[in-house]
C-alpha cells in the first residue's frame, strides 16, 4: 500500500507550528501588552490600593471603607488599624477587675461621639451612672442612655441585657454602645458583630480576663491591667496586624468626683412583663420622665433609621 503523506486540519496547524506572519509593506504591527510592575513591592501596592480592606500579617490594617473613631491617645491610635476604634465592629476589652479604667480610656471618643450629636447606650454596667460627673467629664447627660435589668431578674438578667443590645444596635440610633458581659456565648457575641457591621456604631464589649480562654467574634481583643501611677497597661490580644509582645503602658487623665448619682426604680405602671428599663442619664431635677420601658415580648423591627423612642 503507498505510503500517504498526513495533512493537519487547518484548526490545528495553528497549534503545531506558529503561523507565518506576512512580509512586506502589508505587514502591521501588534501592541504589546501592558507591562507588568517591576518591582514585587509595587505589585503588593497596586493591590492595596485596589482592595482598601487587604492587609498583610506584618503590617497594621487599614480601615477600608469602615470609619473608625479617634481614641485621644497618640500612643494607642499608632497601635490599631485604621488609627482608632472600629467604627462598624465589635471591640472587647477585657480587665483583671472592674474599675481598671476602662471609661477613662474610652472617654475622648464618647465625647468625640457625643460632639458629633450621636447618642451612646450604657447596657447593664455594673456601677450606676453618675450624671454629673459624666457631665463634668464633657459628656451631655441627655445624650447618654443607661439601660438596666428590673430589680429581681437577676437569673434572666444576662439574657435580658443581650436582647437589649441587639435592639439598640438594630436601631441604629446610637452613635456608641458599651455592653457589659460578665459570660456570654461565642454566638451571643458573633450577633452583636453582625448587628454591629451592619451599622456604623462604635461597640464595646467589657468582659472579665477570664474570657480569654474563649473564641471571640470580635475585630478587636484588648486586656486592661491597672498600674501604679495613673497608668493603663494594654495587652494586645487580636487585632489585624502583627503581633505586639510588650504591653502598651498608656497614663489615662482623671476625671472629676461628683457625689450624686442617677438612679430611678421601676414606673408604678410598669407591666407585668417588663424585662429591662432604659433611661436617660440626667439629673434628678429634671422634669421630664427619664423612664420607658423595653418590653421583651415586643421586639423592635430590625428596619434601619429608628429612633430611640420607637424601641419599647
């Protein structure tokens, strides 16, 4: 049989050897493309610029499209990303005992958030509010809401508090929310970061050291620790950046001692089925009612833009 010479289909041929260009005047030339960047740092940088939120393990990150709120502090604005507190996220801060400065660290941006004309919840505290030395502090006592279980709910307290949260933080009428959880689940905390991504609020969580044995949800983990001298010490726990091995040793500024607090019971015509009570920090000389209450069997819609007032 005579030997058959094999001809590639010409959609192949392409794929065995390159096309032969045509020569002459007819020939045109073909754009290059896009040079690459020459340098691994400008490649990185290009990317950065492009993905606000992407961030590398050795650098602080930004804080991309989130705002964020100053922290008076130089030091520690140097040591969080984007420059201050999340705006839009959960922070925790974590103390070896109560009382070891946690307002004072947190007092610059409360004003800051307060000049601004947001309100700020205070959720069960463990203290009660002193509305004059808040006032004296630069915080205007109607801009302060303070939110508390009823007297004898000590067992369904905790419960009480977190349902209470959630409905300031679905609000999103408050400029900043401080939550004080003495034990709280991992999902109890991951509904407050999802609640709090979805709006702008600048959330605090203040929780025990002991916490630190659990999982956390939030963006931001501080442990405070007390030192002689006015001094805070912070321990950076998580946060997107690097790790920092030295604690921050931070002197916080004092606050003015005033000798009255804030502090109202129960409404007489309170029902059966009140769960907590919000109220406005203000002086006791005021003549408005500085009561209403949050009836848990009437949750507040989660629709945006509500005022604090439709939250009963």
């Amino acid at each position: 049989m005579p030997a058959q010479s094999y001809a590639a289909p010409p959609a192949a041929e392409g794929l065995l050897f390159p096309a032969p260009r045509p020569a002459g005047p007819a020939a045109t030339a073909t754009p290059a493309a896009p040079a690459a960047p020459a340098t691994r740092q400008q490649a990185l940088s290009a990317l950065e610029q492009r993905y606000p939120g992407l961030w590398r393990a050795g650098q602080l990150g930004r804080a991309g499209s989130a705002a964020v709120c100053p922290t008076g502090y130089d030091a520690l604005s140097a040591e969080l990303p984007g420059g201050g507190w999340p705006a839009g996220g959960l922070t925790e801060l974590l103390s070896t005992q109560g009382g070891a400065g946690e307002l004072r660290l947190l007092l610059p941006a409360l004003r800051a958030l307060a000049g601004a004309g947001r309100r700020i919840a205070l959720v069960a505290p463990p203290c009660l509010p002193n509305a004059m030395g808040l006032a004296a502090a630069g915080l205007p006592a109607r801009q302060l809401y303070w939110l508390r279980p009823p007297a004898g709910a000590a067992k369904a307290a905790q419960a009480d508090m977190l349902w209470a949260a959630e409905q300031v933080l679905r609000s999103q009428a408050f400029g900043g929310v401080l939550v004080w959880l003495p034990a709280a689940r991992a999902e109890a905390l991951r509904r407050l970061q999802v609640l709090a991504q979805a709006g702008d609020a600048v959330v605090w969580a203040l929780r025990p050291a002991a916490a630190l044995r659990e999982s956390s949800p939030a963006v931001l983990r501080l442990l405070l620790a007390p030192q002689p001298g006015n001094v805070l010490s912070i321990t950076f726990h998580k946060r997107r950046g690097p790790v920092r091995d030295t604690p921050l040793l931070l002197r916080l500024g004092g606050m003015e001692a005033a000798t009255r607090t804030a502090a109202w019971p129960l409404p007489a015509g309170a029902p059966a089925g009140a769960r907590s009570v919000v109220s406005p920090v203000v002086s006791s000389s005021s003549q408005s009612s500085p009561d209403a209450v949050l009836d848990r069997g009437a949750p507040a819609a989660t629709a945006p833009g509500r005022t604090a007032a439709q939250l009963a």
